[in-house]
C-alpha cells in the first residue's frame, strides 16, 4: 500500500500569482525522499470556507497526511491554526508557556530592527499565535510562528494536519520536527522507497517520444513515466518502487539506444553539468552580453561556490560600451551590425581576455519588441563559446516575447557551454 499525502498552500497572495509557491514542490519532494507520494498540492485564498473545502477534499482521497503552509501570523487573515482545529474537532485555548515564548522572540525582534508597535496590539497578535488545538504537538517557532501537528479528535477518524508557516525558510527549518512528532511519525510508518530517475533529451520532439513510450508500453509496468519539455529540452521522470527497478533499468536502456544523438544527461540538469565541467576541468570562464543583459552570468552564478569559475562579464549594450570594455573593432562593426556571427565572436574573445578567463562567451541580438529589419529581425540571436581549444557558435531565429528571448538565448548559450566542454548531442 502507498503512503500518501497532500499539502494546502494557504495565501490569497499565493494564489494571485503575487508570491511564487516555493513550498508544495519542495515539500512534495522531501515526501517522495521518504517513499511518500504527493496527489495534490492544492493552492486556496486566506478565506475558511476554501481551506475547509480543500482539507476535506485531501482527506477524501485517502491520503495519510495532510500539510498546510501558511496562515499562522498575527493578523486577522492568519486563520489556518484556528481552521485546522475545527477541521479536526479539537477546541482551541491559548497556551501560556507559548505566549511568553513567542512574546520573547517579537521583543528581540523588534529591539533589533528598530521598529516600534503599540503594546496592546503586540500583545494580541502574539496571543493569537499563540492559540492552539488542544492535544496538538507544539512545534518551536522558527521565526514569530510556531507549527503544529493536529490528529483527529477522539473518535473522530482522518489523517494528521502537519500545519507549517509560510515563509519557505521558517517552513524548512521546522521540517524535521514535524516529522519527529509522534503522529506525523505514525502516519509515514511502512512508507517504501519511492525512487526517481530523470533522463535528458536536447533537440528530441515529445511527439516522437510518446511514440516510443506508447511502443514500450507493455514493458514499463510499475513505472510512472512525466514529460516536460522546457526550452528544447525534454525532461524525462520517472518514479517506481524499488520492485520496479528492472523494468526502469529496461527503460532507460532503450532510450539510451534509440536517443543516444540527443540524450545528454541520465539525471544532472543542464547546469549542474556546466559547473561540474568548469570545476572538474580547472576551468574559468567570462561572457560578453548584449540582448541577455547579464543573464548569463546571472545562472551561471546561481550556484553556490560559483566565485572558483565564474570571473566575470560585461553587459555592453551600446557599441561604444562593446568597443571599448571588450575590444570589439570599430570597423567589425561598421561593417557587419552588432548583431552578427562576427560580432558575438568578437565579444567571446573581448570578455575572454579582459578577464583573463579559459572560455569566453558572447551573445547578441534582437530580443524585441521592436529594433528588428527584414534582413534582422526580432529574434535574431548569434552566440559564440570559445575555449582552450574549441569554438561552438550558433545563429538562431528565437520566437516569443522579449523575455522569451532573452531566457532562450541563456539556454542555447549553455548547451553551447556542454558541448565545447563534454561533448555529447550537440547544441
């Protein structure tokens, strides 16, 4: 039997699209960690009806736990604790030991930012965080807030209600204890392991893989196949039981066979194969951008320890910025456009010697909306990658929106990156 669970993001900022939900894909993936399977992350308004609604609708699917995220401040719309006990048939009282624990915690942070409240409106707020289902496991706030974890009432039969606060670093930082606390613990008993594989196409159309999948059907029982395709890229996951790793060994054997031309990883992403290639290889490297606008460095930074590779880069929109932060002949200008094969060579070299970096990128454009021509219009992107040894340079034709183009370049950019340092499918 497979232990399940679902998860309620609660926040009408969440649902508006104003705040990204950081918290349901991570905690989804901390379950599937633990063999527990995630049916539903369902996402509602800071109203009691909806939260209600959704909590009886997971609770309906049979699932072993329940989490909500967010909902636990101070103010009026904070109503998910008070919710959840009612959910639960427990009442709610304020606990005093809490109260002066949270209280505490309010002081030292307003002592330390400076800000000033009145005294009767703190004091609320932090009773009202302070209140808690009766028979719920208290879990130490993080931050202001703490979390809780609510069984059923006596003679009153459903899962837990593991109730975590929303911003992501308070959430992740009272995980293990949510999970250390005895009924969340009773629930995951007998969880089995849930293993994930991802598989990686470049330049592999979904149609053209469904029509492999349909084909191999019959031999991928117990496996559950998902397919993305972002960017040009193909992401292939699939989650199994243990039981199932034969059949995934098959799998994956066969798109090994049939996609070796286009397969270019068996589970790092795209990134991670760049900084891996960069520091295996005692590489640096700096980019010279035009139309990404620092895009590029921007991902290629994102990683933590990124300082040992990454140098730098130049933004250098206007062709005097392009000639004289990054040496780009006046006269290769003149004569073939800033937008042009030679010109993002130029800015690969520039950025590659202003630096002092083993591989220097460049990249130009039109990204749009407007700035295009007949014989250059929007979308027009040249890249160039040189390396020690190598050069990868390409010509694209981009379609979508400024942003689109823009994200796509940075993409093309990398896959020239993979490619220069570990070969495979080309880019």
């Amino acid at each position: 039997m497979v232990t399940r669970a679902g998860i309620v993001v609660t926040g009408t900022e969440v649902l508006t699209g104003r705040v990204a939900d950081r918290n349901g894909p991570w905690l989804a993936e901390q379950l599937r960690r633990l063999g527990v399977d995630v049916g539903h992350v369902v996402v509602v308004g800071d109203r009691t009806e909806d939260l209600v609604a959704a909590l009886s609708f997971l609770a309906g699917t049979g699932a072993d736990l329940l989490i909500t995220t967010g909902g636990l401040g101070p103010t009026a719309d904070d109503l998910t604790a008070q919710v959840v006990g009612g959910f639960q048939g427990r009442e709610l009282a304020v606990d005093p030991t809490l109260e002066e624990r949270i209280g505490g915690i309010v002081e030292r942070l307003m002592a330390r930012r400076g800000w000033r409240s009145d005294p009767a409106s703190t004091a609320a707020g932090v009773r009202k965080q302070a209140l808690v289902p009766e028979g719920a496991t208290v879990l130490e706030p993080v931050g202001t807030a703490p979390g809780l974890v609510v069984p059923p009432a006596a003679g009153r039969t459903g899962p837990p209600v593991v109730v975590l606060p929303g911003p992501p670093g308070e959430l992740r930082g009272m995980w293990p204890a949510a999970l250390a606390a005895g009924p969340t613990r009773e629930a995951l008993t007998g969880a089995a392991e849930l293993r994930q594989e991802t598989l990686r196409l470049w330049g592999t159309l979904e149609a053209q893989l469904a029509a492999t999948l349909r084909e191999l059907e019959p031999e991928l029982g117990g496996l559950e196949i998902t397919t993305c395709l972002r960017e040009g890229e193909l992401e292939i996951v699939t989650r199994f039981p243990a039981a199932a790793q034969p059949a995934y060994d098959r799998l994956a054997a066969q798109l090994g066979e049939r996609y070796a031309a286009t397969l270019f990883s068996t589970g790092p992403t795209l990134d991670e194969l760049v900084a891996g290639a960069l520091a295996d290889q005692g590489l640096t490297i700096a980019a010279g951008e035009s139309c990404t606008g620092g895009l590029l460095v921007a991902r290629l930074t994102e990683r933590p320890g990124s300082s040992a590779a990454v140098l730098g880069g130049v933004t250098a929109y206007a062709d005097g910025a392009k000639e004289a932060l990054l040496g780009v002949p006046g006269a290769l200008l003149a004569e073939h456009g800033a937008v042009s094969p030679q010109v993002a060579r130029a800015l690969a070299d520039g950025a590659r010697a202003r630096f002092g970096a083993d591989v220097g990128v460049g990249i130009t454009g039109i990204a749009g909306p407007g700035g295009g021509t007949d014989a250059k219009p929007v979308g027009t992107v040249h890249l160039c990658v040189v390396g020690p040894d190598r050069v990868e340079e390409r010509s694209l034709a981009v379609p979508g929106s400024r942003a689109a183009v823009r994200e796509r370049s940075v993409t093309m950019a990398m896959h020239l990156l993979r490619s220069l340092l570990l070969g495979g499918p080309p880019a």
